[in-house]
C-alpha cells in the first residue's frame, strides 16, 4: 500500500494546487473535498484507513491550506482546478465526498462526468433550500443587494471567533472538548496570508450562485440516482437538519447515518465515518461487479 504523500501541481494557470495522494492508483478513486474553514487536512483521520480500499485524493481548494490563491477565485473555477488535478492524475471513476464548501466543487466535477461518478458521501453539505435556515438571512440580504453593509453582514464570521466556531458551533461541551485548539490555530493562520481573506469573501458571494444551481443539481440526481452514502451531524449550525429529508427524497436508497457530531465530524467521529465509507464502497464495487 502506497503510504499518504503531501504533492504539489502547477496548474495550467500558473498557479499551484497541493494535495494528498494515498493509495494505489488501480484501485477506484475517492475525492475528499474539505469545507470552511479548512483543508486535506480534515482528512488526516481517514486517508489511512481508507487508502486500503481506494486511491485517495484530498486536494486543498485554492486559497486553502497550502494551495495558492486564484486570480478570480469562484466555484466554478474551483472546479475546473479539481478536474484538471484529476485529469494529471489520470483518476477514472471516483466517489466524492462531498462537505460544505466542498458541494459546489464536487458537483461541478459530477455534472462534468457523470458516468465517472460511482458514488456520493455527503457530510453536512447542501444541495436544497432546506438546509438554509434563518442564520442565513444576512447572506442572502447580501446576494439580492451586494451593498457594503450587507456585505459585513454577510462576512461577520470571518474572524478568529468564527473561525473556531466553525470547529465548535453548536456542539455539546463533551463533544466540543475532544476538537484540538490547533485544527483552528492553523486555520486563521493560513487565512491571515496574502489573498486568502478576499478569497473567503469571494466564496459568499459566489455561494448565492451556487444555491441558484438547486434545480440543476436537483435534475442530476433525479437523472443519475447516484449511490449515495451520508454521515450528517446533527449538531451543525450553519446547515439545518431538514436538509437531511430532502437528500433522502432526491436519493430514495441513500444510506443515511446522523452523528452526534459538529460540523467538522471527522474531528469528533473520524473512526465511526471511515467504516461507514469503507462498508459502502467495498458494497458498491461488489454491486458493481454483479451488474
């Protein structure tokens, strides 16, 4: 087994994108794309041990960990620079895990390639209005009016606070107590460099582009009916556990596990999530197999 190396790609646009690779390349590809605030290496926990079953990939997004900044960072762009990594990588079929900020770009690499998509692992991420709930009124004031007080707004947790709130928000004092200080130390260090601040606010802005999307997203899984396994805390206090149903509605046969867990799962529940992951991609590839 090929042990997890920390790698860099210079990216047709000049600008360099870093990534960990783990595992062998003929086995079926797994993308861990990682939310806000945060980067691969939410994934410590996991590349391991899912390195035995699969060629693991957990990119930094641009602006992200040690990943450089995009000239006109947005999704979409995202995207693209993900893509053209798998593209290098010469990776073919992939699972996609899917967490927070990382939805938009995992769904801009699905809908690219369908047919390469042998499954979703969906982790507190959004692809229906259900997930919006009132903490979300000041972002949405500020994609209808992109004015600067709305956009305070809209940024107010960009912060050292908000930061660590992403790691801690809403957790039982148990659960939050097991969450290392440096997870989010490191975080707001990396967001304090050159760039990386203008690429959050960015981000926001273009998340309204985004949710505009729904429909279109909502049209590909009814299409495709990707297998599909979620891991969701029920303790995140950005994406509503409503969001949770309308998943199940889109994906009828979704696997569906609720955590006692924040936001940043992997934090609290890494062994619990990685034999959840392993169970379901050791069962798609036997389905596969026999179809």
């Amino acid at each position: 087994m090929r042990p997890a190396t920390r790698q860099r790609l210079r990216l047709s646009g000049g600008t360099e994108l870093s990534f960990i690779a783990a595992g062998e390349a003929s086995k079926p590809a797994v993308l861990l794309l990682h939310g806000f605030p945060g980067s691969a290496g939410y994934f410590r926990e996991v590349v391991p041990e899912l390195s035995q079953a699969a060629y693991v990939i957990a990119p930094d997004l641009p602006g992200f960990g040690e990943s450089d900044v995009l000239p006109s960072p947005s999704f979409p762009a995202f995207g693209e620079a993900i893509s053209e990594l798998l593209g290098r990588l010469a990776v073919g079929p992939r699972y996609i895990y899917l967490h927070d900020f990382g939805a938009p770009v995992g769904f801009h690499i699905a809908m690219q390639a369908p047919d390469q998509v042998l499954g979703l692992i969906v982790q507190n991420a959004n692809a229906h209005r259900t997930g919006l709930g009132s903490q979300w009124a000041p972002v949405m004031a500020y994609w209808s009016h992109p004015n600067p007080e709305n956009e305070a707004a809209a940024t107010a947790h960009l912060t050292f606070e908000g930061v660590r709130n992403g790691y801690l928000g809403g957790m039982p004092p148990d659960v939050a107590a097991r969450v290392p200080a440096e997870s989010w130390e490191e975080d707001w260090r990396v967001m304090q460099l050159s760039g990386r601040m203008d690429t959050q606010r960015a981000l926001v802005r273009d998340y309204g582009n985004y949710v505009a999307r729904f429909d279109e997203i909502a049209e590909y899984l009814a299409r495709w009916q990707p297998p599909s396994l979620m891991v969701w805390a029920r303790h995140d206090p950005f994406f509503d556990l409503a969001e949770v149903l309308s998943w199940m509605r889109a994906l009828p046969r979704m696997e569906a596990h609720i955590l006692d867990a924040g936001h940043k799962l992997l934090e609290t529940h890494a062994p619990a999530a990685v034999s959840l992951m392993l169970d379901f991609i050791r069962h798609t590839q036997r389905e596969g197999e026999r179809a």
